[in-house]
C-alpha cells in the first residue's frame, strides 16, 4: 500500500477505495490525487466517524488520471451511479429538495413544499436547502401584501385579518380586492424568483447595511437570513433555467502546455471532450469546430419538455459551479439553437470562438513573460 501511495501523481483524477474481496465500496474525485487519496492513510483528529468506519474497511485502492479536475468530476459522478458504492450512498448528506409553488387560484399563497405533484400550480426549484428556502419565502409574505393566513381556504372578514389591519396583507378576505390587483404582487415576486428584479435583493442589502450601521443588530440579523435565502434560490433557479432551456456550452479550458480541452455540454449533459492542440492553424480548428457541432448537435434532440429532476440539478450543479469557479483559465461560449441550424450563421460563431481563444492565448502568453521579466 505504502508502495503504491509513493506512485501516486500529483494530478487530476477519481480513486476508488476497494474492500478484501475487491469490491468498490468508495469514490472520489481529487485536484490532485497524490495529497487526496494520501489523507486517507494518515492520522486525523476529530475525522468523521462514517469516515473512519469505511478507512477500517479499505484493503486496497485503484485510480484514474484525467485531464481537468472537471474530467474528475464528470467521471466520480458517472462512477457512482453506476457502481452505488456502499460508502458513498451512507456518507451522501441526504438532501431534503424543497420548492416554492404558486397555486394557479384567484389568491394565492406562497409556499415552500417538498415535492413537485401534477397540478396546474407554479414550481420554481428543486433547491437543495430547506433553510434557505423557508427563509425566502418569508421574505416574500413580510415585503409583499399577499395572503399569509394560515387557513387553507379564504375566510371572509368584514373587517379583515390582524395582517390586513397592520398592513402586511391587500386584505382579500375583506372581498374589495380583484384577482387582478392580487396577482400584479405575484408577477413580482415571479419576476425577483427569476432573477430579473434584482433591485429587490440590491435593496435588501442595502437595508441590512443601514441596520448595521444604526446597531440594529436583531434586524441586521433578519435581513441577513432573508439575504442569504433569495440569494440561494435566485442562483439555484437560474441554474434550473439552463439546465431546462437545453442550451449548448462550448468549454475551453487550457491545460499546462500548449494543448486544449473542450467539452462540448447540452443543457446538463456532456455530449464530447477531447483534447486538441492549441498549434492547429485557424483553418484546421474552423473546420473542425464545424465538425464537431456537426456531428454531435444536428443529431441530438431538442429538450422534450421534461422536468429537471433532483438528479438532474446535481449534475448541473457540477459542470456550472465549476465553470464559474474557474471563469480566469476556462471559457464558455453559449451557442444559440438556431445557429446550428444556418450554414452561414454557425460559420460566425466558430470564428468568433476562435478569435476569443486566439486573445485568451496571447494574454496568457504575455503574462507568462511578464513572469520571466520580473
């Protein structure tokens, strides 16, 4: 074992931890292998129990080099679902995945609820933190006039609920309120829940800074929660969005010599990768972008319609984080449908492509001599 530790190398990859009858009961995924896998084999205070239990277990272990830390990824969350090993199903933090629905009702109220059914009601989600979730939504009953009783159904009152009477609520239940006056609140909160209204959340932020400049501490603290949970949701939502829209992804990432990776991402999936070299003349890359596009996008069915599952959230999860994670060596260049369609038009997009990688080099290029002049 000490053995093979020593051979490890110091690059991207997945491992796989294997019990006494060879079974994998583990996978991971490391930026560098070597330092990932090693921690394993060296002694940790205060490591997680279910940690400890599958180390007591590992008898040997096996591993893959990849290209990128996003190969690595791509690859863990492949493995897994294919193979199930023990240990990664027992140490998964169980997501409990929450979404906030709209009733399509004359007055409806915003809630968050864990599961999505087959109803006519509004979904924005899945979003993987319940918290979070329950913290937007009571963002949205105290900053907005909507019904925040607690009864299923809508009571009348002459004089309305405690909410309407302290100004919290259009008092609907009073009947002098029109769906249509109701519902121009709901399109707001559609429109913040999107993420085009983001004055909403500037406006929040500037509030929780006013409080902490007045030493409103307990109101600080409220903003702050309400912060954070629009801010989940938001991001969450709008990677739900790309997912759902089904748009394509060119990556391009640069590796430490002269050569490239890209991958090639439809929605949440990866359709290719392959690495090529960054020497290949405007004219070799034109056509083989071309190509690529070709054979891999002309072919491939538009999205049918289907909801973004929990799963599927997972994976886009992976690919977008780490896009954005890495925007300073990676770039992304979003492809509309419908200039994969047109000759001409899918023609100005790879030399547009090729133009950004040509520029990105030439930077990369004279920082790196920069370096040398220092």
């Amino acid at each position: 074992m000490k053995g093979k530790l020593k051979q490890l190398p110091q690059k991207p990859g997945v491992y796989m931890m294997l019990d006494s009858l060879g079974n994998i009961i583990y996978v991971g995924k490391a930026k560098n292998l070597k330092n990932r896998v090693s921690q394993y084999f060296h002694h940790q205070k205060d490591r997680d129990p279910k940690v400890a239990e599958m180390i007591q277990h590992i008898h040997s272990f096996n591993y893959q080099v990849t290209d990128t830390e996003l190969d690595a990824l791509i690859e863990e969350c492949r493995l897994i679902k294919e193979i199930k090993p023990r240990y990664n199903r027992q140490m998964k933090n169980v997501k409990r995945y929450m979404y906030i629905k709209i009733p399509t009702e004359p007055y409806p109220k915003v809630i968050a609820v864990n599961e999505k059914t087959e109803d006519d009601a509004i979904y924005y989600g899945p979003f993987t933190s319940q918290n979070q979730v329950e913290k937007a939504v009571q963002y949205l009953k105290d900053f907005y006039p909507i019904r925040k009783c607690t009864s299923s159904r809508l009571v009348k009152r002459v004089d309305g609920c405690l909410f309407r009477q302290l100004g919290k609520c259009l008092g609907v239940c009073t009947g002098n309120v029109s769906p249509e006056e109701y519902w121009m609140y709901i399109e707001r909160i559609q429109q913040l829940l999107n993420g085009n209204s983001l004055d909403t959340v500037q406006d929040l932020s500037n509030k929780l800074d006013t409080a902490i400049e007045n030493l409103e501490f307990e109101k600080a603290a409220k903003y702050r929660e309400y912060y954070l949970g629009l801010r989940h949701v938001i991001g969450k939502q709008q990677l739900v969005q790309s997912s759902s829209k089904n748009r394509t992804i060119l990556v391009v990432e640069f590796l430490e010599d002269t050569r490239l990776k890209l991958f090639l991402i439809k929605g949440n999936k990866l359709l290719y990768r392959k690495i090529v070299d960054r020497a290949k003349s405007e004219i070799e890359m034109r056509l083989y972008l071309i190509k690529v596009f070709s054979d891999k996008l002309l072919v491939t069915k538009e999205n049918n319609g289907n909801r973004l599952t929990p799963e599927d959230l997972d994976e886009a999860q992976i690919i977008y984080s780490y896009l954005k994670k890495n925007r300073n060596r990676v770039l992304c260049f979003w492809i509309p449908s419908t200039h994969l369609k047109n000759e001409s038009s899918l023609d100005a997009v790879v030399l547009k492509i090729i133009t950004r990688i040509r520029s990105f080099i030439l930077k990369k290029d004279l920082k790196e001599n920069d370096k040398w002049l220092c």
